[in-house]
C-alpha cells in the first residue's frame, strides 16, 4: 500500500510552511522548488535530506535552522478509515506492507512516530531499495524482499504510472486516492478476494 495518496495526505499548510524559511517571500515559489529538487535523490539514498536542505537555507541566506526546517516533513495526516482497513486486513491473516517513495527523515516519521512500524507487516522504502516508484526496479527489489511471487501481491498506489509499472513486473495494482472516499477501496479490495469487516 502506497502513503500518500492512499494512506495519509500532506497538511494543507505543509507547502505554505516551506515557504515560511524562504527570507524573500517574492521568491517563495522557486525556494520550494530548490527544496523540492534537493530532496529528489534523496528518496532513492543518494545523499542525506538534512544535508540537502541545509545546502538550499544556506543558499537563500534562510535565517532558520536546518532542524526547525526539517520539523516541516512531520505535517503529515494519517487517514483513519484507511488505517482501519490496514488493521483489519492483518486481523484476517493478510500480510500488509508499506510501499512507498521516502526520503530516510520523512520515513522515520512515518515509522516511528505516526506508529506505521506496528501497523505494517513490512515496508519498502525507495531509500532504502534504492529506486523509486515507478522504476520497475523498485517492484522487483520489493519483490524480492517481500519472500512471495510477484503475481500474490497487490500494489494500492494512487499514481497510474506506479500501477502500470507494477503490472509490468508481474504484480496485481489498482488505483485508488483518499480523495475518491472509500468506497473505490472497498471495490478494489474485493475485486483481488480480500474482504474487509
């Protein structure tokens, strides 16, 4: 199961809060994306956020520290009826894993302090694989890692082209966003045997 998207959504005020470290709010816009281009090797473990965002507050002459700004990564909203699905699908015997594009800092937030190391049986990090989705690279790694074949297991992303990715390395994959409420989940779910309540 994807995160963002499927699982949890960004604050609303997660984009508006980077733009609070750029000094010039003029530039905001460019700022964040700096920010944004820094983090992308990051989700596949080339290089480390913290590093990367302090090369970005230095570079626009930020005032704030690297931790204040890393603080940012923690807005994250969990969905309580999709983590009620994740509970209930384990209560029924289904191994559910995490299968997301992370960066190492956003992930330990994720694991640890939203608790998704006890909800998951697993989780496969792009950092940690080395690849992001929709790299098939990335299917295969988690493949490999997971101990089933790929044609057992079922990818919920919210990103088309992860879905078609994933097909192509063999797996099942639905679509499926938060936005779209839960009966699309529910169908999906279905759709592969796997009931839930």
């Amino acid at each position: 199961m994807d995160a963002d998207g499927v699982l949890q959504r960004s604050s609303p005020h997660f984009i508006e809060a980077i733009k609070g470290f750029c000094p010039n709010a003029d530039c905001a816009d460019d700022f964040v994306a700096d920010v944004f281009a820094a983090e992308k090797p990051c989700l596949t473990g080339d290089g480390d956020f913290a590093d990367a965002l302090a090369v970005v507050l230095k570079k626009w002459q930020s005032p704030y520290s690297v931790q204040e700004a890393l603080q940012t990564w923690s807005m994250i909203e969990p969905d309580p009826d999709v983590l009620a699905v994740v509970q209930s699908l384990r209560q029924q015997g289904t191994k559910v894993a995490l299968a997301t594009n992370q960066q190492q800092h956003r992930a330990q937030i994720m694991l640890y302090d939203l608790g998704y190391v006890e909800l998951f049986d697993r989780w496969f990090c792009s950092y940690e694989l080395g690849f992001a989705k929709p790299d098939p690279a990335y299917f295969r790694h988690a493949v490999a890692q997971a101990g089933y074949p790929a044609e057992q297991l079922l990818l919920i992303d919210d990103h088309p082209a992860n879905v078609h990715a994933a097909r192509d390395v063999g797996l099942c994959a639905g679509r499926f966003h938060l936005d779209e409420g839960m009966g699309p989940l529910f169908d999906l779910l279905h759709a592969h045997n796997l009931l839930v309540g």
